[in-house]
C-alpha cells in the first residue's frame, strides 16, 4: 500500500545539518528506482553528498549485479532514505542480503513504500528523503585506478560499481 506524502515536509538541502561521513558509514540508506508499479531498493553505504556543476548532488555506486542496477539503469531519479541511527538495522540488513528479484522486499521488511510529490519511490519510516535526477552516469575502469591495490582488494570478481551523479531535486524530512 501506498501511503500519501503527507508526513513529509520539504526542506532545502542548504539547510540540512547532517555529518555525511556518519550519515552513509553508519545510518546506512536504502537507494529505491522505479514508480509505484515496479520499483526496487537496496542498502547501501557508500556515496557522496555535495555540490558539482552548481548543484547540489548525491554519488551512489551500484554493483552490476544487484537487482537494483536495471531500475537505477531505467529510471531517470533514484531516491535515498534514511532512518536514523540504529533504526530499522534488520530491516537494513534484510534489503542489503536479499534481492529483490528472490524476495518481496516490502512484504518482508513491513517498509511502506511511498510516492513523492514527483513519483519517485521512498520509505514512510525515512527519517530523510533525498530524490536525486540522475545527471550522469559511468562505470568505474579498472586501468583508472591510482592505487591499484585497491582494484584488487575491493573488485576481485570484476564486479565493478556503476556510479550515478544525481541532482537532489527533492529534500523532505519527516515532520514532527
Ligand atoms: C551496509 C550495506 C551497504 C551496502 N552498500 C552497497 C553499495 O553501496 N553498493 C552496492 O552495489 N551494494 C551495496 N550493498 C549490497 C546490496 O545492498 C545487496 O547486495 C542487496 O541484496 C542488493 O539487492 P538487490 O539485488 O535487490 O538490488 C550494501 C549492503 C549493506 C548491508
């Protein structure tokens, strides 16, 4: 069930008193892509939040694999919803272990999907929204890693991460 946005109200990004390095390492998200009628989510935790080509932006890294690349892939936004620290940490987990294309993501979790103003997908127990216009997207090449150590260590299998450089066109906090 869809529920109305009603309990969100939007906020300017300027305006967002949030440590980045602690929100994504630690608070964790969930990236969501698709409409109301297919969407999917996973966790995630690594990313960016900042400011490029005189906008503000969010960088997610989505490993081909993932059930969530072909929604992140067909859908030109992408939201990212956070939870406050500690809350929801099984319901994290489950959407950071499980794909979606084995499990019903929101059946299993209780996570009530919900539509912003623009019909992008997002979480009514978020805390935070953050609905991001895809800008740009490329893969990471393994002949541009500096350290090449790294390549090693984080790509063994050669899965690398397509990233997206979103627009944060929409900021919404849950209001109190
Ligand atoms: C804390 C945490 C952070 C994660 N961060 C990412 C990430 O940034 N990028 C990614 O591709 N997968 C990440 N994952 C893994 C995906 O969430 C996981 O593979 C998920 O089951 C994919 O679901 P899907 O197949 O439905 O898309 C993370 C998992 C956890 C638990």
């Amino acid at each position: 069930m869809v529920k109305d946005f009603s309990s969100f109200q939007p906020v300017d990004p300027f305006a967002l008193q949030e440590n980045v390095f602690d929100l994504l390492d630690k608070e964790w998200m969930l990236i969501t892509a698709g409409n109301e009628q297919q969407f999917n989510t996973m966790t995630a935790s690594w990313g960016s939040l900042g400011f490029l080509w005189r906008k503000p932006i969010s960088i997610i890294f989505v490993r081909p694999q993932r059930h969530t690349y072909q929604f992140t892939e067909e859908y030109d936004t992408y939201t990212l919803s956070f939870f406050g620290h500690g809350n929801f940490r099984k319901e994290l987990s489950f959407c950071g272990s499980k794909s979606g294309r084995d499990y019903d993501k929101v059946k299993e979790t209780g996570l009530v999907p919900i539509a912003t103003p623009n019909n992008s997908m997002a979480f009514e127990q978020a805390r935070l929204i953050l609905e991001c216009r895809k800008l740009y997207a490329d893969d990471i090449k393994p002949n541009a890693f500096v350290d090449t150590l790294l390549d090693k260590e984080i790509y063994p299998t050669k899965d690398h991460h397509r990233f997206y450089i979103g627009e944060i066109v929409g900021c919404y906090q849950k209001k109190i």
